[in-house]
C-alpha cells in the first residue's frame, strides 16, 4: 500500500544558527523576506510520547509557492531539532504537508505503523506533528498541519511579501 499525503507546502531545515541561515537564504539564494519568530508559542508539545520543553525560533519565506522554514532551537532539552543537530550538525529536516483532519490522518499512519516523533499544538489552536518516516536523519521527516483561517492567511502573507520583496529587507521581525 502506497501511504499519500497533501502538497507538500514547506521544506523545513534545522539548524545551530538562524541568523545565519536567513542572511544566506536571502543574500546568496536571493530568497526572503523571513518572517521569524523568536519563540513559536506552544499550547503542548511532546516528543515520543513525553512533555517536551524545547524552545524554538522560526523564520518562514517563500519561494515561488514553496516555504522555507528555518528552525533553531533556542532552550529547553530532548527534542527531534537538538537530536537532529547533534547527529547531523544541521541541514533539510522535513516538509510539510497540510491536511483537514489530522486525527484521521495520524491514523491512518499508524496502521501503516508510523507513529509520531513528536508533535502537539501551537496557543494559536494549531495541531502538528512529526511522523517517524526518517529513521536515518537524511530530510524525509514528513510533518503534518491542520491549519487554521488564521494561519492560512499569514501563509498568504508570506506569498505576496516573496512576490513583491526587493531584496533590501531580509527579515521582518514578529517579536
């Protein structure tokens, strides 16, 4: 059986510097502006299956219809980001599908056997999660979202700032 999921939507890369990785983005691959995010607030997160405390800032472009998310983990101990830091030193993690009905997909997965690595929701209401598709590190973590209007919106956003950016501003701080 052949597992589907959405259009991927984002490609997702982990890394020890966002900073960094954003001036690159934007300076070298001419790809902004970021909207980033110093700290993404979570409602509830957990990481095989316990309580997760990993802090993160996140910094999302795109690129013709594609997003690139940048993700740092910035406080907080065990989680998929710091292992994947300490295995690989950095790099494409995952990419992002969105779905209507992430319960139903999640298991859907699990009855193909895999489970989730790490996921919850964001204190916007958004459910995610991480599927255990990439045992060897190498990018093909597939992440799942069940977006909100409020979420869809700010992906559009992102869409009409790529389309219209000049180049001069590589990142719009949101606090």
């Amino acid at each position: 059986m052949t597992a589907r999921f959405g259009e991927i939507v984002q490609m997702g890369y982990v890394v020890p510097d966002l900073d960094a990785a954003v001036d690159h983005w934007a300076t070298v691959l001419g790809v902004g502006p970021f909207f980033v995010a110093s700290k993404v607030p979570y409602a509830e997160v957990h990481y095989r299956g316990q309580p997760c405390d990993a802090e993160i800032s996140v910094a999302l472009a795109s690129h013709h219809g594609l997003q690139i998310e940048i993700i740092q983990q910035i406080a907080g101990g065990a989680s998929m980001f710091r292992d994947f830091i300490a295995r690989t030193g950095g790099g494409l993690h995952h990419f992002c599908a969105l779905c209507e009905d992430l319960e139903a997909e999640l298991a859907a997965w699990s009855a193909r056997g895999v489970r989730v690595e790490m996921g919850g929701v964001t204190t916007a209401g958004v459910p995610f999660a991480y599927l255990d598709t990439d045992p060897d590190q190498q990018g093909r973590v597939l992440e799942l979202v069940q977006p909100s209007k409020g979420l869809l919106r700010f992906f559009e956003k992102i869409e009409a700032a790529s389309a219209s950016w000049d180049g001069a501003t590589a990142r719009i701080d949101l606090g």
